[in-house]
C-alpha cells in the first residue's frame, strides 16, 4: 500500500514548511477523534504524513525512496519508523509544540480559550505583619483586615440562583473531567482533561447567581485573627490554611501566609532565642559588686553583680530570652556590663579617689 503524504495533507510537492504546518493544523482540528465528525484513521494518516513532511531529512528520503520503501515488502514503513523512535529516539521527532496547539485549542490545555481552564483552588495571599519584641515573648492575637476573594454568600459558592436548576454537565456526566484518547504514530495516548463545558465543576447551572455573576465567590475585606506564637522571629511566616481567595465555583480556598517582622527594640537584641541588653554600673559597684535593677519585659529583675566584674562583662539571667517556638523553656537573657567613669566628682569623692590612687588603684 503506497501512502502519498502529500495528498494526505493536501499539499504540493514543493510545497514549504509554513504551508506544511498549516496544512496539518486545519487537517488536525477538522479530523481529531474527540471532535464531531473527527475520524480516527484520517487523523492518524495526517500526523504520519505531518511527522515526515515535517521533518526536511526525512522529508528528503521520503521524497526519494518513499514508495519504494513502502512496496519494498520487508515490513519496514514510515510508521513503524516512527514508532521505533519513540519520544527522544532517534527517529521521527514528535512535534509537541504543533500538536500542543492543536489540544489546546480544544480542550483548554493551553489556555488560549476563556473560561477553558480548570478551576483549581483559589490563590495564596501573603501579608506582612509588624510586632514588637515584646509581643513575641507573650506572643499574642492580632486581627487582620485581608480584602480578598471570598465565597459567595448568596449561592454558597456553587455559583447558581438559589432556587433555580442544577443538572449533571452532560458533556462530562459530572465527572467534571474528559478522558481524552490520541491515536498518535507513536501510540495511544490517554489523558483526562478538565471538562470546559461545565469548568470542571460537573454541573450544569440554568441560572447563574446574580450576586457573583456565577463565579462563585466575590471580593470583600475579611477580618482574620492571627495568633502569633510566643518565640516568633523576624521573617518567619505562619501559614492560615484555607484563609487565602476563595476558589472559584466553590472550589477550596487557597492558603494566606502572614510573615511576622519583630520592630528592633531599643534595649533588647535577640540573638535565636537569647537576648542581650545592656546594664551600665558604677567603679564602686563594679569593684565591690552590687545588686542592680534591671527592667526587662518580665518586669523589674535584681541582678547580682559580682565583685571585680570588667566593661564587656557578660551577665547570664537564665529562662529570661525568648520563648522557644512551639517549644517548652526559654533562652537566656545576657546583661553586658558597662562600668562608668565619674564625670564629676564632690569634694569628698575627690578626697576619696585620692586615697584610692594612693592604693594603687
Ligand atoms: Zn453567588
Ligand atoms: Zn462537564
């Protein structure tokens, strides 16, 4: 059986490869098997066809030997040629691209159709959020105003008019989905496609709601409470599942991701979960040691200065850091000593610094 590729796509010998692609894509479209009047064999005659004509080396050979090779009895024919290549074989190379555009067209793969695409769930929002050193050690609940896609309250987010119809889509019979077969020189190819007739959703509405013109949901500003843990640092986010837009024709909402920025604090300096501040104590106080106070966001602290201590001194206050996130105990909080120098003396500390001298120090 001779097969004349060029009559298959109905194309002229010197013909080019713009024509040649043209051809195949009108030939494509009009015969696909999931179309009305598509017809299986003929789409399978124009992919073959295409996949040789396609191709200049082999467009080349065919041109050549290409009856010869047909009639030549050994079982050898382009097809089989075809096929032995496979996907990434060295043989005929299945041109996606074109057939991507083909599939697209018609079932929503590429997009290029309003309303083809399949309705996944809504988007992820993310918003920043501001909190004091302190909030993170308490942690704390924070109310939020997140304008955002909604579900809608009239239709409950099935997108009819209460009261009105809702049939099974007869093009997917529900299933929201259309199981597709390619016959293809490479194969049978099966895949499901979301059905475009009905969105994916399975239904057919009679009556779209009129409050969300059948979409679904509708934008509104929604107050969201976030608790914010105890230990939070700077950059970290939480994630609200389900509180991001709502999907359209009720499908689930996507998620909102708030990320939490701890304003620096002019005391206190986190390091993870310790934190450092600074204790500024007199020559006396350093020498002798003392017992100083120190306000911290636990309240008013004693600190225990020990005698002798030097400037850059490092004083440990356990369980006094941040609270370790989601974590029992806490960091520690470290008070770095500074020793002052008098900036003005009374008569009598002069007198007494004099001593002092005269004792070496
Ligand atoms: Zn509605
Ligand atoms: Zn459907």
């Amino acid at each position: 059986m001779s097969k004349d590729y060029y009559s298959s796509l109905g194309v002229a010998k010197n013909a080019n490869q713009d024509e040649i692609k043209k051809a195949f894509r009108k030939l494509a479209h009009q015969y696909h098997p999931d179309k009305q009047g598509g017809d299986e064999k003929r789409f399978k005659e124009i992919n073959e066809a295409y996949q040789v004509l396609s191709d200049p080396q082999k467009r080349q050979q065919y041109d050549q030997y290409g009856s010869a090779y047909q009639q030549g009895g050994g079982g050898f024919s382009w097809e089989d040629a075809a096929r032995q290549g496979g996907f990434n074989g060295g043989g005929v190379q299945f041109d996606f691209g074109d057939l991507g555009d083909v599939f697209g067209d018609m079932f929503g793969f590429g997009g290029s159709r309003k309303g083809s695409r399949r309705d996944t769930r809504g988007s992820d929002l993310q918003v920043d959020v501001e909190i004091e050193l302190k909030d993170a050690i308490v942690g704390m609940k924070k109310e939020l105003r997140i304008p955002k896609a909604v579900k809608c309250e009239k239709c409950s987010g099935s997108g009819a008019e209460p009261g009105s119809k809702v049939n099974t889509c007869p093009t997917c019979s529900g299933t929201g989905q259309v199981s597709t077969t390619q016959r293809t020189i490479l194969g049978v190819f099966q895949s499901a496609a979301p059905c475009s007739a009905c969105q994916a959703t399975g239904k057919k509405i009679e009556k779209k709601c009129k409050a969300c013109s059948g979409e679904g949901r509708m934008r509104k500003e929604e107050k969201i409470t976030v608790s914010i843990p105890a230990g939070i640092d700077e950059g970290q986010t939480l994630r609200l599942s389900g509180e991001g837009e709502a999907g359209a024709h009720g499908a689930p909402a996507g998620d909102l991701y708030v990320r939490i920025h701890v304003r620096p604090d002019k005391h206190f300096v986190r390091q993870r979960d310790d934190v450092y501040t600074d204790l500024t104590i007199s020559f006396s106080q350093a020498a002798l040691g003392d017992t100083a106070k120190l306000i911290t966001y636990d309240g008013v602290m004693e600190v225990k200065i020990p005698a002798a201590i030097q400037t850059g001194q490092l004083i440990r206050l356990a369980n006094l850091g941040m609270p370790h996130l989601q974590k029992k105990g806490r960091g520690d909080l470290y008070v770095r000593i500074t020793v002052s120098t008098p900036k003005s003396l009374s008569r009598k500390q002069r007198e007494l610094f004099e001593q002092l001298r005269k004792e070496g120090l």
